[in-house]
C-alpha cells in the first residue's frame, strides 16, 4: 500500500492557521507594490485634475473620507494651472513607469514558475512515494499528504520543508497522513530540533517560547476529506529539542502543522517515519454500537484469553474519553487480568483525572476492587466471580500530557484458586487477588488460617498473602502471636545454603510489607518440622505462602491478638498488662506506661514487678509522669480516684510462695513519686497503673536499679529512743546535700531516722527550715523528697519544695513512733536541704485524763516535759516560744577566761615577790657592810650604798647607780 500524495492548498502568507480569506496566493510584498503602484497615480492625476479629485480617491482607496474632498479647483489661479502643467505631466510618466517597474515580480512569479527570492520552497525530491506529479500546483510547494493504498508501502519518512524567508513572513506547512479503511497511522520522530523553547507544558502558545518556530499534532481526526483544524481536539504543540512521542491516530488521520517565521529552515528540523498499521489488535471484541470504545469480552471454548489496549497504544492517549471493557466468563471461572504497561497522568494519590477503575462485577455499582493511575508495575487482576468490569477516563484539560495508555492481557480459567478455604467468618478475600486474604482483629480475637485448597494438597504454581492486623489507634494497640499445630508439609529440597528451593512460607513481623519489602523476611520456613511459635513486632503479620512447581501438602496455624503495651521487660505468658523485671536478668533499665510518650489506654491494668536477689534491694525513680486527675494531686490517702500509680513493697514469708503487699503511696496529676527503696525485709517493689473509662494521658517513665542491701542507717539518720527531743537534718547541714556521690553504690543519699518515745506519748516534729529540690505541685518530687510516716500502718508524707506552710512543717505522730526517710536520685543536683526539731509531748488521751502536769506551751498547747523549759530549743513549734520566754539565765562559766586570770594573778604575785626580796636586800645594804666573802650582788649593793647620798634621784635609777658602783669597787678591790 504505497502512499500517494496529493495536491495541497499552498502557503498561508498571512497567517500561522489559515489563510486571509478573498485574496489569491500571492505574496504579501506583491500587493504591498500593486497597493503603492495605485497610490503613486492618484496623487498624480491628482495634481493634474484636480486637488480635490485627488484627496478623494485616495481617500476611497484607503478608507480616509475627510474635508479634503471638498476642495474647490476654482481657487487655483489659471496661470499657476499652465506653469506646472509641463512639470506634472513629466512626474506623472516617471511613477507610471517605476509602478510597473514594480509590477514585474508579479507576472514573473505567474508564468514562470517560484523563484529564489520570495519564500520559495528550495526541493529537487519528488514526492514522499516518488510521484512527481503529487506536487501542489499552487506555489511554494509547502503543504504534504500521504494516503495509504493497496499498492503502496506501507511506511516511509518525511522531514521539515526546505524555506528562504529572507524578510521574516510567517509559514505553515501542513502534512497529512491518510490511512485506509481498518488501518491507524502511527509517527515517531527520530530528530526533532525546533528553534525555541517548550512552554513547559502549556499548549495554548500563550508563553513566548513557541512562538516562532512550533509543529502542532492532531491525531483526533473522523474525516480527512473536510479536516478544520480549528474544530479538531489538540494534540500538543512542540518546540525545542525534545520530540514528541510517539502518535498513533484515533480514527485514521493524523495532521501535522508546521509553522515558522525565521529567515529559512532546513530538513533536519525534524526527521520522521510514518507507518500504516492494522487496527484489529484494538478490537479486543465487536464495538459496542454509539460509542467509541466499548467492549463486551465473551469466554468461549475458542477464545480463552486475548490482549487489550487504550485506542492509540504505544502512542499518547486522547483526552476527554471514556471506554470499557466488560469481560463476562462462564460459571466457575475467573478473570485475570495481567497488565504488561501502565502509563497515565498522575494526579494525585486518588487519581482525580485520566484513570482506571476496576468493579469485581458486571457494572458500576459492583464492588470496587481499585482505582488507579501513573505508573504501575506488575498490575495483576483477579476476579472474585465470573465477571469483571474495566473503565478507562480522560478529562479534557490543556496541559500537555503524553502518557501512553496501558497495555494487557486477560484470561478465563477454571483453575484459579477456589476461595473455600478463606474462612468468611474471621476473614475476607481482598478483591482484585487470587487468593490473598486479610484478618482484622476484634479487639483480642483469635482464629485460624489455612493452606490454599485446605484440608487437601494445595496446587502448584500459586502464590498466596495473609495480611493479619491488630487493632492500631488512639485507644488499641496489638500484636500478632502466631502459632502453627496439627501439620506442616512444604516440601523442601535442600540447595546450597538454601532451605527452601522451591516451595516456602515467609514471615514478616515489622512490616516490611508497608515498604514492599518483601524480599527480607524474618523467617522463610518449609519442610516437615512445625516451626516455631512467633510474634509481631508491632500489629501486623504478614505471610507469603509460594507452592512453587511441586504439589505439596497443607499447613494451618493459629493466630491471636494480643495487646501490644510497647513496655520493656518480660510480658505475661497470657498476653495482660504484667511485667516482672528479674535482677537475674539485668540490673539497671527502664519502664514506662503503656504506650509512652502516647498516651496510655483507658480501662486498663498493669503491673510492673521487680524481683530482687535475697541480698538485694530495688530502688525506683520516675522522671516523667502525667496521669489524669480531676483534684490537686495528693501523694497519700485515697485523693486520687481517675488514673493513679500505686506502689508497693512486696514480702513473702521463708519457704513460702505466698505474697504480701504494703503500700507506699498512690500518685496521680503531674506529681511524680519521689525516690523509693524497698524495705531491708521485702523481695521487691510493684508498680501498678490503673485507668478509668475516659480521658487519657502520656503516663509516665521510670528506671530500676538492684543494688546490694547496706546499712539502714548508711549516709545518715539513726534509732532514736529515751530522749525527750532531738534534732535532725539533711547530709552536710547546714551546707546543701550534695548530688549522686559516684562513690557510693547508687549514688544516692539514703537516709532514715525511727523515733521512739515513752508510751503515752506522741513526737511533735517541726522542719523548722526546708528546701528539697522538687514542686509538689507542678511536678512532684523526681530528685528528692523526704518521707515521714506518722502513722507506720498507713501512707507516709512525701514533702519537697523550696519551703513548707506552717501547717505542712508540723507533723504529730499518731503513736509513740514515727519514721523519717529522705532519699534523692541518680539526677539530683543538690539543695540546702531541711533541719527539724522532734519533741515529745504528752498524749492528750492519757487514762488520768488531758490535765498536763509538765509544760504546757501557751499557744500551741502542746504539753512538753517541763525539762525542755528554758533548753534554748523551740520545742513547743512553730509560732510559740512559750517554752523559751521569761527564761533567767544561768552565768555561764568560761573555762578559758578562768585559766588566764589565774595566769595573770600568778605573775602579778610573783613580780610582787620579787620587787620586795629586791628591796628587802637593798635595805640590808644600807643598814650595814657585808663579810668580805660575801656574793657580788651585796658587794655591789654594799658600794653602792656609800655614794647613795644622793637622794635627789629615783629609786630606780639609785639602785641602777649602786649597781655600776658595785661594780667598779669590786674591780678595784681586786687588783689591791
């Protein structure tokens, strides 16, 4: 069928679509000359008739009608008329001659054929099947068109016109393929090279980019005989260098419109090949009457299967279509549909525009497997029955989309995959698959699943996914445990370091289906052996199950939904909210409230136990927690009656499995619990988290710690009895405790004090100073607290803050005993801490009855021992220093200052000894001489006296003189 090609409409000169309607083929500069020719002989006769002949006519001619034409020649003067008659007439014969001078490209132009000059098409090529005569008979040789024949070939090639337009004139050429009846044309251009840019994606040419140089495609042509090209669907507009792709034509048409305004083109503006091919491959069945691709797919003993496409695969599909498919098969079978090519416009995640939408039956208002678009990969359809219905929309926009369609084969069988064995109860067949199927928990339910074609062999060569879901929201979250019993037969034969070579059941317990990840299982079993009980990560299991190219036998597990908590530790066996944490297994970690940082459920229980060695004890320290409370949180008693924290010490008697719990104090709000040891005697701590039916918060977050049991009374405190008041305080008083000692074991201070006073009896204690770190009201006490318990049977105080009311620094203990307790944890930093003074006082249910015979404080009314009167000691509290008023106070001794008046009376009797022995032997001197033996210091004394008649002077100096008088007169007593 070799194309022919016949003759075209010529060049538009005037515009970029169509002609300018009433004016021949001529090129626009030919009638600008004839245009100027006309002009330049009516000025002249103008000027030789009559001044208002002349305005007029070339008013007439250009549309200018005015006042000129009014003008009168009697106002010429006659002798004027006579002097420029010689001088028109020669003007007159010089533009006659240059008019027809210009006149002369035209009637060139007419007889002999195009020239090189004027936007000639430069071609010595015969036409596109080599028929010289197929030439447009109208010049420039511009517009091509291929008809199909039976003689023909049924392809070729066709390339840009050759064009000189030295003066920038706009150009279209047109070229149009034909084909035959039950044939579709079909382009590829293999060069495209378009001056210009693409208007990224606008086909309106509004944008500046293709506005010069531009090819335009229809393909949406019903008939080629009266083609407007203005009422034809657009296929697109091209420019630059990306070509179009690939076209094939709705009907049997395809048009493509050049245009350009450059100064000349060549042939390797774009290179292409047509083709002629047969359009039955489109005709999946007869064509349903009045529309324009509607099928109705029979199954028949003959046909099977088959194939079927959009109208115009492999070529961009047309826009504002509709076309279905409905394949119908007979009883027992099923529909498949396999997808080899999926390409259309995406518009989003659910497809808005072109689209594919796929009922599990035979019309629109059958269950909808899917809806899809953009690209898919490995698209394989399944139906649940004995039909299957396919549609196919595109929307009319303007944007320049050039997506090929789809592309598929469909199959009518017996031998798909009976569904008996999906139990319809628990599970559902997902539409669309063979044999895939989805369990979706009923909060903690459990079921069964079952091997392909169950309780007989399965078949080969199938594939099979079980999708199991728990509940995952704001109120649930599950896991999966899935457990296989009676028989497991997937036959295996070991190859290399694979266990399953053909046949295998796969495991995925994270999720891995969620990224299609199905090439990383966590288990891949077959074989005999019952594999091992497993459980999910999160709420989903999914298993995939391939019988590979050997019949086999059947396998069945059971599955249940268990509450997924999402705490650390070893859970219940049994699947409730109960964690024990064993020192055996680690010594240090964390746990937390369900779910945490999400919120916790509600209705909901659950206890952590910690299990301590004999030697052991466990200390507990939260550092978030947020629980809800309708009251200002209270650390004991019974104020908390939402969400609550309770803890406990556990003890179990020796050679005793029997439990027994004391509790330490209920939390809730934002309070957190402070610090907490287990007793010297308990076998551990319990945790338990308790939630009503309604609102619910984050929870909380703690650690454990199992350390070595020390002394009670390791960093401070003490057993305190047959004392009347004593005082008590933090490490370090009055400096601030320091933060975790790291070495110390822990790192904490612990501390505690028992106080025991006479019976009938109770202990006053005011923490007369006090700062812990800690806010009882915004966050609770994390770092430190101090616990007091005046009542050993019921909750202890928990106290922390920067100072206490009055109210809270008073504590009285309900009997002769009280304990305090300060603790801080890993993350404290350390404070001033507290000091308190304790007190006993009597018990104002004595059996004499409330008289005091001891002290009674006036104001608080306190009755203390009449010892404590006057101590220096505020024993009777805070606000009343009755005890210490109107107190005489005794001298007080000062050692010290004893010692060194002693001293100093000492050296003042001795110095007096002194200066008398002094002169007691100078009044000897003066009362007589000495013995010639006598000491020196007499000697001196002696001589002394004998000048010593001179009492004008002091005592001092006299016996300084007596002295050195001595002194000389023994000298000289010696030499004589």
């Amino acid at each position: 069928m070799a194309g022919r090609i016949k003759e075209g409409t010529g060049c538009r000169p005037c515009t970029p679509v169509l002609q300018t309607p009433g004016r021949p083929f001529w090129p626009q500069s030919t009638w600008r000359s004839i245009e100027f020719a006309f002009l330049c002989l009516v000025i002249v006769s103008c000027c030789w008739l009559s001044v208002s002949v002349c305005v007029c006519a070339g008013c007439a001619v250009y549309g200018m009608a005015g006042d000129g034409c009014a003008w009168d020649l009697h106002h010429v003067s006659g002798a004027r008329m006579r002097r420029s008659g010689s001088y028109s007439l020669l003007l007159l014969l010089l533009l006659l001659f240059f008019s027809l001078l210009s006149l002369f490209p035209l009637f060139v132009h007419a007889h002999d054929g195009p020239s090189h000059e004027d936007w000639l098409l430069f071609s010595d090529e015969t036409d596109i099947d080599g028929n010289t005569d197929s030439y447009p008979t109208k010049e420039p040789k511009c517009d091509r068109k291929v008809v199909s024949s039976e003689n023909g070939q049924g392809e070729g090639e066709f390339e840009a016109p050759e064009l000189i337009n030295p003066e920038g004139h706009g150009r279209q050429c047109i070229f149009t393929f034909v084909a035959g009846p039950g044939e579709k044309v079909q382009l590829h251009f293999s060069r495209f090279a378009l001056r210009g840019t693409p208007p990224d994606g606008s086909t309106l040419g509004v944008s500046p980019s293709c506005n010069h140089e531009y090819l335009d495609i229809y393909t949406e042509i019903k008939d080629p005989s009266s083609v407007d090209l203005l009422d034809t669907p657009f296929g697109g507009r091209y420019c630059g260098g990306i070509s179009p792709r690939l076209r094939v034509s709705l009907y049997n048409t395809i048009v493509i419109s050049f245009y350009t305004d450059l100064f000349n083109t060549t042939s390797d503006l774009f290179v292409g090949t047509y083709k002629f091919i047969n359009d039955s491959r489109y005709m999946v069945s007869d064509l349903v009457p009045e529309t324009l691709c509607g099928y109705v797919i029979h199954s028949d003993l003959k046909k099977k299967n088959g194939q079927f496409m959009t109208l115009t695969y492999p070529g961009a599909y047309p826009k504002n279509i509709t076309c279905y498919y409905k394949f119908v098969g007979r009883r027992e079978q099923r529909i498949r549909l396999e997808f080899r090519d999926f390409d259309l416009f995406y518009g989003g995640p659910h497809c808005p525009f072109d689209q594919v939408k796929m009922f599990d039956g035979p019309s629109h208002i059958s269950p909808l497997i899917g809806t899809y678009c953009g690209q898919q990969r490995n698209l394989v359809i399944f139906s649940t029955g004995s039909t299957l219905l396919l549609t196919f929309t595109t929307l009319q926009r303007i944007a320049d989309t050039q997506n090929r369609g789809f592309q598929g084969i469909f199959n009518f069988s017996e031998s798909y995959v009976k569904l008996d064995f999906i139990n319809k109860q628990d599970s559902e067949h997902i539409r669309g698959t063979e044999c895939d199927q989805r369990i979706l928990s009923k909060k903690e339910s459990n079921g069964t699943v079952y091997s392909p074609n169950y309780p007989f062999p399965y078949l080969p060569n199938i594939v099979c996914r079980y999708f199991i879901y728990g509940l995952q929201d704001a109120q649930n979250l599950e896991r999966v445990r899935l457990q296989f019993f009676d028989r497991f037969d997937i036959p295996a034969e070991p190859k290399g370091d694979k266990n399953c070579s053909d046949g295998y059941l796969r495991i995925y317990l994270k999720g891995q289906e969620m990224e299609n990840a199905y090439d990383n299982p966590d288990y891949e079993v077959c074989g005999k052996t019952l594999p091992q009980t497993v459980v999910s990560s999160g709420p989903r299991l999914v298993m995939v199950f391939s019988s590979g190219n050997y019949q086999g036998g059947r396998f069945k597990a059971h599955y249940k939904f268990e509450t997924e908590y999402k705490i650390p530790g070893t859970p219940s066996p049994d699947g409730k909210c109960i964690f024990t944490y064993y020192s055996s297994s680690r010594k240090e970690g964390s746990f937390n409230s369900p779910r945490h940082p999400a919120n916790y459920p509600s209705n909901t229980t659950c206890e952590f136990t910690f299990q301590a060695n004999p030697d052991e004890q466990v200390r507990l320290a939260f550092y978030q927690f947020e629980l809800r409370s309708e009251k200002n949180n209270l650390t004991y008693g019974n104020h908390c009656q939402e969400d609550w924290v309770e803890i406990y010490n556990v003890y179990r008697p020796v050679e005793s499995d029997v439990e027994r719990e004391r509790l330490n104090g209920r939390y809730c709000g934002l309070a957190a619990p402070g610090p907490i040891e287990s007793e010297l005697e308990a076998v551990g701590l319990r945790v338990v988290l308790r939630t009503d039916h309604e609102h619910v918060y984050s929870g909380f977050e703690a650690i454990y710690q199992f350390k070595k049991k020390e002394m009670l009374f390791r960093d401070c405190g003490g057993n305190i009895t047959n004392e009347e008041y004593g005082i008590i305080h933090s490490p370090h008083w009055p400096k601030k405790y320091d933060g975790p000692d790291p070495d110390r074991q822990g790192g904490a201070f612990s501390c505690t004090w028992f106080i025991h006073v006479r019976p009938y009896h109770k202990i006053l204690l005011w923490l007369q100073s006090f700062s812990v770190e800690g806010n009882p009201a915004e966050r609770g006490c994390p770092a430190a607290v101090v616990r007091v318990w005046p009542d050993l049977d019921k909750l202890p105080i928990e106290l922390c803050g920067d100072a206490l009311t009055d109210d809270a620094s008073i504590i009285i203990s309900k009997s002769s005993l009280m304990r305090v307790a300060f603790l801080t944890a890993d993350r404290a930093v350390g404070a001033k801490g507290f000091e308190g003074i304790w007190t006993e006082i009597q018990d104002n249910f004595l059996p004499s009855g409330p008289k005091c015979e001891q002290f009674l404080c006036s104001k608080n009314n306190f009755c203390i021992s009449k010892n404590l009167r006057c101590n220096g000691v505020p024993n009777c509290g805070v606000g009343d220093l009755s005890d210490e008023d109107n107190c005489v106070k005794d001298p007080v001794v000062n050692v010290l200052m004893l010692v060194g008046v002693g001293l100093g009376i000492s050296s003042v009797l001795l110095i007096v000894v002194c200066i008398w022995c002094h002169r007691k032997h100078v009044k000897r001197r003066e009362d007589g001489g000495l013995p010639h033996h006598v000491h020196v210091c007499e000697r001196g004394a002696r001589f002394a006296s004998v000048d010593s008649g001179d009492r004008s002077l002091s005592p001092v100096l006299g016996a300084r003189q007596a002295h050195h008088l001595s002194r000389t007169s023994l000298r000289t007593e010696t030499v004589v």
